[in-house]
C-alpha cells in the first residue's frame, strides 16, 4: 500500500466515498511487533494515522536499529508528534500495552489466509500482493458502482 | 665494526625519542575534529523544523475523520462510506 496510499486517500478516502481500515501482519518478528506497538499506542490518542506515516517513511531506520534500541527510537518519533501526550505514550510503549490484542488479530487473520502482506480487502474482495494505482482504482470504482 | 654498530644503535636510539617526542604533536590534529561541534551546532536548528512536514499523510490524517472499528482496528475517512478498503500490511 506504502506508494499508492497517499493516492487513495487522496481520490477516496478525503472525498467519503471509502473508509481505510489498517490490519497488522506481524510477520518481521520484534520489528513487527514493537512498531504496530507504537502505531496502536498512538492510536489510543487518536493520533495512529500519523505514526502509521511516520512508520512507514522511515522503515529502514527501523531495519538498522537492533531490537533493544527499538522503543528508544519510537519514543524519539512519538515526541514529533505534538499532540500526543508522551508520558501515556511511553508507558503503553514499554508495558507493551496493545501486543496481546495485536497477536491474537494477527492469530486469527492467519486462520483466514492472511499470512503475507500487503493483502487488501475491498468490501470482503481480496487483492494479494502490492497492487498498481490503475489496479487498485479499478477495483475501487468497481466496487463504488 | 663494533664501532659503527654502537654508532647507529645510538642513531636509531636518537630517531625514536624523536618519534616518542613527536608523539604529542598528532594529538594536536585530533583535537581539531572535536572542535567541529561548534561548527556543527548552528546546522542542527535548520535540521529540526522539516522533519515534521516532511510527512505527506499525518497532514492527511489530521483533516480526515479517525475512528475505530467495532472489531478495534483503526480506520480513516467516513465511518459510513459505502466502500470498506481494509490494508492487512506490517510496518516492516
């Protein structure tokens, strides 16, 4: 989704015609887990749609920092963001508050198929793998007739 | 023979203390690259401000409604759009 994204929100999402739902895929370990952390953490403040573009952006930042340096470089993210209230922040970052619920979601997507990412779902139509803009708009108007 | 042997054991035993004396002077060089700080500082204020901006969706997200599914995914745009795109994706 990561290139067409801002495209779909653009053309569909801005205009009410679609909602957009994000759905976890743990499947990169530590890295998975701890950044959906965050992403949920800030969710609770109504502010997960920033740091879902803030995670996504900065991947590689992510790839090349080791597991015990994670929630200090999410923490570090969490501070651009300047609405959100970072000692909630914190603490549901380092209680590791919204893991449990995001393993069993990720538990149960998995009994459904969805064991790779992305996979999108267009009122219930599957799409596996990254799609084009014209893919994913054809499937969208589709679906809007 | 044995002469000249002493002779420049005494100039090698000279060359080194030069050297040992000389050993000083390349600290002088490293002490150069730790004054870059100050010449660094007044880059880090011109770094700090566009990280924010640089993000073209949090702009997005903060003009378009979020909600919560009833299920407790997070969802942006219309809560009663007539089309649901869900996004099964990982942040890695």
């Amino acid at each position: 989704m990561l290139t067409v994204e801002p495209a779909i929100i653009e053309r569909y999402v801005r205009a009410g015609r679609v909602k957009l739902v994000f759905r976890d895929v743990l499947n990169h370990g530590e890295r998975s887990q701890r950044t959906s952390e965050a992403a949920a953490c800030a969710g609770k403040q109504n502010q997960f749609w920033q740091m879902h573009a803030i995670l996504f952006e900065r991947q590689s930042e992510v790839y090349a920092t080791s597991n015990d340096k994670l929630v200090d470089l999410l923490l570090t993210w969490g501070k651009e963001l300047r609405e959100l209230d970072q000692t909630a922040f914190a603490q549901c970052l380092t209680a590791r508050a919204p893991l449990k619920q995001l393993q069993a979601a990720d538990a149960e997507q998995r009994a459904r198929g969805i064991t790779s990412q992305p996979i999108f779902e267009i009122n219930g139509k599957r799409l596996a793998g990254l799609q084009s803009i014209e893919a994913m708009t054809a499937a969208l108007d589709a679906a809007l007739k | 023979m044995i002469r000249q042997f002493f002779v420049c054991l005494a100039a090698l035993a000279l060359g080194l203390t030069a050297c040992a004396n000389a050993t000083p002077a390349p600290s002088a060089p490293t002490i150069a690259p730790t004054a870059m700080p100050a010449t660094r500082a007044p880059s880090t204020p011109t770094i700090a401000p566009p990280t924010l901006p640089a993000t073209p969706a949090p702009s997005a997200a903060n003009v378009i409604p979020q909600s919560v599914t009833q299920d407790g995914f997070f969802a942006l745009g219309n809560p009663s759009a007539p089309v649901t795109l869900i996004d099964y994706s990982d942040f890695m």
